[in-house]
C-alpha cells in the first residue's frame, strides 16, 4: 500500500526523500511524489504517474531545495494512477502540502461540504479533503490546524503535512495506518514503516492512534486531540541494513527465501531456553488453559493458521477453528468457554486483522498476536504477543514470514502436547538445517521450472498439511508468475477439478503424510490417466510414487506433520523461478501491496 516519508534537518531533503521512497517501493505503488521548503518558503511539489525512476527525472530537470519535505508512493484506490491523482496534494493557495496513507471514508461529505466553501479540487482522490480542511482550519497554528482536521476525519490515515509558513516543522498523526518517526542528530524523519528510516538511525518512535506529532530537526513532540503531550517510547531497532539490502541476491524474494534456515534457528532460538520451552509472561498459561481456539488471518497468514490447526488438534485434541479475518469480521461469533483467539499477521497492520481483533476484544475474547514487526499496531492492541524473528520481509510474496509463522505455532502445539514432545521438539531443532539441505539443492526446483513455466494451468493437491500448503503453493505461484493455479484437497478431486485437468497441466502432489501415501497414489494416477504432467514432493527413503510421478522432489525426512516448513520452500522456489523465467519482477508482483492496510 501507499509509502510515506517525511525528512527535516541540516540536509538537502529531495536525495533523502527519494532515497526513502526507494525502500518503501516493495509496499506496492504506481505513483510517486516529494513537496520540499524552500528557503525563500516556497512549496515546492513535484509528482508523477508511474515508477520512482520518473520522479527522480522529474526532480533532476527541475531540482527543489530545502531542508523539510514529505514524500509519498501512492497505490491508486480513489481515482485513476495519474500525475494529479498523486500526492502530495495542496490546498489552493499551494503553501500546505500532505501526504496520506489510508482511506478518507467520508470524503465525499466533506467534499461536497468544501466545494461549497468555493474550494476547487484538482484530484479524484479521497486525500485531498485532508489538505483543504487543514488550510480551512489554519490561522498561523499547524498542529491546531492538523488536530481540528483529524476531529473530521473518518477512515484510516497515516499523515504528514508541511506548510510554507514553517520550514522548520513538519506535523505527522495517524489512526489505523501505520507511522514511525526516527530519531537522529540535528534531524528527525518520518516514513511508514522501518526500512527507509535505517540508513539514517535505528532509534524509533512507533505513534499510536490520534497520536499528533510536531517533528523538527532538533526535537519530536507528541499530543493526543486535545493538544496535551504524550510520552512515546524511543525503541532500538535490533536489525541492521543488511537485512533490508539485497546483499547480491538477483531479488530479495530469492534472498528471503535463502535466510529461512537462519530465520527458523532465531526463532526456535527465542523460544528454547534451557528450562525448555519459553513463551512470553502469560502466554504458557493462556493457552495451557484454552479449550478452543479460533485462527484468523489473511492470505498467506491464514495459510499458516490453517496448517496449524491441523498439528494443535492431532498432538493436543484441542479443537481448532480457522476462520479468514476478512469473513470472520462480519460473521456473528457463538463466543464458547475457554476460547482463545490467535491472530497471524506478518505486518501486524493488515486492517481486516485488526477490525477482527478489535471486535473480538469486544466480545471479551482472549487475544494473541503472532507477527513479525514489533511495536505494530496488531502486537500494541492484542493482550499478549508472540513475534517471529524472521527480520524484515521486502519482497511482497511472504516466505520466511510464513515458516518463522509456522515454527511458532509448532511450539505452541508441542507446549500443548500430551504426549512425544520430547520427539516433537528434536523434530523441530532439525528444521533450520533441513531446510538448508533443500536449499543447496535448489537447483534440481530451478531446472523443472524451466521445463514448466509455460504451463498455463497449475493444481497443487494434497491431503491434511499437505492440503494447507497447497493452498499457500497456489498462493504463491499466482502471485508472483501470474500463471492461474488452484489449490485443493486431494480427496476432492472427482468432485470436480478433474474436469480441467488435460494435457497441458501439471500437477503438483504434496505427499507427506504417510497414511495417506496409497490415496495419493490414486489421485495421481488419475491426473496422469488425462494426460497432465505430475510433480510430486515427498521425503527421501519414500519410493511409492517412482512409478506414477514424472518428477520427484525429495525432502529431508521430518515429523510428517512439520512438513510443511519444508515443503513449502520448494513451492516458493518454483514460483520464484517461474515468475523470472516469465521476465516478471518477483519481489514487486502487479495490482499487489505488501501490507494491506485497507479493506
Ligand atoms: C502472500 C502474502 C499475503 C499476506 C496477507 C496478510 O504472499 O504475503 O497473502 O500474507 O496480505 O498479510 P499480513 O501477514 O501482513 O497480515
């Protein structure tokens, strides 16, 4: 979704904002714009359609200085991408100038009333009320200008605003989208999420929800609407700019992919201690003492929910409902004894994560989180919080987001075992190394997709995990190589799918789950009966497939159940060479953002 950045200090604040925008260019956009001060308080803006390599042209023919400015990447929702439609975006007099991120629900009220105030609009969008209320509200007071404004605003937002009377301040404020502000010497910046801010410093400051901020060179203050000042902890940032860099990797997708056996190890290693198993205070006792637990999340995140509700009901007999956030939101919730809510979110800012949690909150329904960005807005409002330690995740597609996801929620069902966790628990330790076996031998994934990436119908198909990582296989290879691919459970298939299946489809079969290995064998006869190319993934040492499958992609043998870790990173290779082999930009898949911060 849209990217801010805002910059005041002793620097030239164009290079900086441009810079900034570069490391928001994995949420997604299709156009981009910078405002700068100038000395003379002029406003200067330069916006245009289309990629970060128009803007930086816009600017080197027609260069802006100053020390203040706000940059933003838009990904269109109210109006067409275009020149105008971009932000920042103006009042008339063209001396504030705003970035948003979110969506303005009842722009069209304030429009209307507006026009009726003789304001011209330039753009279709709903951003640009924010610029005309805050001129509307303006008498020589910014903040008050920007608090009165907020006061009228529905929806979501994250904003930044300057204004050509105060070149030396900029004012910032959000409500469900997410804003932090850097700290650094004789400077302060301001972006939506951490990557641009770490060239610059790793002290941060996350706002939290109609939270105002006025930020100059030298000095950040924050109030609430009322205008009385709030406290806002600085946080260091453990994670370095190596891990939001490429490092030589063609993508960070292929590079992502590649830290999954370092992720695993952190986050095995945050939950192994000595004294065994370790949650964070509360966490042991809320889910010893759950008797129902309810999974939600979105895409990918519902993925690893799904796969988890597998594992917990097997090791632990306690019942697992997994329910996507964007339905689980609207539908009526029967509340049951001993329920526990577990929300999955890699950002922890996916909105119909956080409109369920809020409204389970409301319920009275015990919460925790399980995501991988600290100080999110998921992790501030659930009551408890698990993070995975996978480090940033660029590339839209998640990868090691999802098995750092999958590893914590196999903790949580060998804390809850009854019995073998001694078993489960070795099996976990192994994943790490497991999963670099599979990655030294990638090469065996990358030559079949070069074989397969014309193929314009893919079926991933498997029985109980292995059905869950079909799905997230499915996910994954549309996403990135655009190639339409369906996902289902294999016991499906004469209930419908085989109908498509013919010569020119291939079919991917997850086989890991042992008692299940001759069903799976029928269903890939079948496939191969209509003339359809099979791929099967199965662990080493297993030979009932040598006869039915055209190819066979071995794992290192694990838990059945922890399969998925595994499987899942050839699933993720295959799309990722496929998308490069149809010349597509894996980490920047179109009509996609990274965090879906709107419903
Ligand atoms: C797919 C993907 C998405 C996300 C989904 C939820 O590769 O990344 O499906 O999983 O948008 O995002 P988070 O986990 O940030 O809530």
């Amino acid at each position: 979704m849209c990217g801010i950045v805002g910059y005041i200090g002793d620097k030239n604040a164009s290079p900086i904002l441009l810079e900034a925008l570069r490391k928001l260019e994995y949420r997604g956009y299709d156009s981009a714009g910078i405002a700068v001060i100038s000395a003379k308080k002029k406003l200067l803006v330069r916006k245009i359609k289309g990629r970060l390599s128009n803007l930086d042209l816009l600017v080197q023919q027609n260069p802006v200085e100053g020390n203040c400015g706000i940059g933003h990447t838009r990904w269109a929702t109210h109006g067409e991408p275009s020149d105008l439609n971009s932000h920042p975006h103006t009042d008339v007099s063209q001396s504030i100038a705003v970035v948003h991120n979110g969506i303005i629900e009842n722009h069209a009220q304030l429009r209307s009333w507006l026009e009726r105030h003789q304001v011209s609009f330039a753009s279709q969008t709903d951003s640009e009320v924010i610029a005309h209320l805050i001129d509307f509200h303006y008498n020589g007071d910014l903040l008050l200008a920007v608090r009165e404004t907020i006061k009228r605003l529905e929806g979501s937002y994250a904003i930044a605003v300057v204004c050509s009377e105060h070149p030396q301040m900029m004012v910032v404020a959000r409500k469900d989208s997410p804003l932090v502000i850097g700290r650094c010497e004789h400077a302060n910046l301001v972006a939506s999420d951490v990557p641009p801010l770490l060239s610059h410093t790793r002290d941060v400051q996350y706002l939290e929800d109609l939270d105002v901020a006025v930020i100059t060179s030298e000095d950040v203050q924050i109030y609430n609407l009322d205008g009385e000042r709030l406290e806002r902890e600085v946080q260091h940032i453990e994670w370095d700019m190596e891990a939001a860099e490429k490092c030589g990797f063609e993508h960070f997708m292929l590079k992502e992919i590649c830290e999954q056996p370092k992720a695993l190890k952190d986050t095995l290693r945050a939950r192994f201690k000595e004294e065994g198993l370790v949650f964070p205070q509360g966490v042991e006792a809320l889910l010893k003492g759950a008797k129902h637990l309810l999974i939600t999340g979105c895409g990918t995140a519902y993925h690893a929910g799904m796969v988890a509700s597998y594992v917990i009901e097997q090791v632990a007999s306690i019942p697992v409902e997994v329910v996507i956030a964007s339905e689980l939101r609207y539908r009526p919730l029967i509340k049951k004894e001993g329920e526990v809510c577990l929300l999955i979110s890699q950002s922890g800012e996916t909105a119909d994560t956080i409109a369920t949690l809020r409204m389970l909150k409301e319920l009275g329904i015990p919460t925790l989180a399980l995501t991988n960005v600290i100080g999110c807005t998921i992790s501030r409002e659930a009551d408890w919080t698990i993070y995975t330690q996978a480090g940033p995740e660029i590339a839209v597609a998640s990868t090691k987001a999802f098995t750092t996801q999958l590893l914590c929620l196999f903790t949580i069902a060998a804390l809850l075992a009854k019995q073998d966790s001694a078993a489960l628990l070795q099996a976990l330790e192994n994943l790490p190394s497991q999963a670099q076996l599979l990655l030294d031998r990638q090469e065996d994934i990358q030559r079949f997709a070069a074989s397969q990436f014309n193929k314009t119908k893919v079926f991933f198909m498997g029985r109980l995990v292995d059905f869950a990582i079909s799905l997230e296989s499915a996910l994954k290879l549309k996403e990135i190589s655009y190639t339409h691919s369906e996902a289902f459970a294999a016991g499906e298939l004469k209930h419908g799918p085989i109908a498509l299946v013919d010569t020119s489809t291939l079919v991917v079969a997850l086989c890991t789950q042992p008692t299940l290995y001759a069903k799976m064998d029928s269903n890939i006869k079948e496939v191969k009966a209509r003339g359809a190319t099979a791929l099967v993934i199965t662990f080493e040492h297993v030979h009932t497939f040598d006869d039915t499958a055209d190819t066979i992609i071995r794992l290192p043998q694990t838990h059945p159940l922890f399969s998925p870790v595994l499987s899942v990173i050839v699933s993720q290779l295959y799309a990722y060479y496929c998308s490069v082999l149809k010349g597509n930009d894996p980490d920047k898949p179109r009509n996609l953002a990274k965090s879906v911060t709107v419903e």
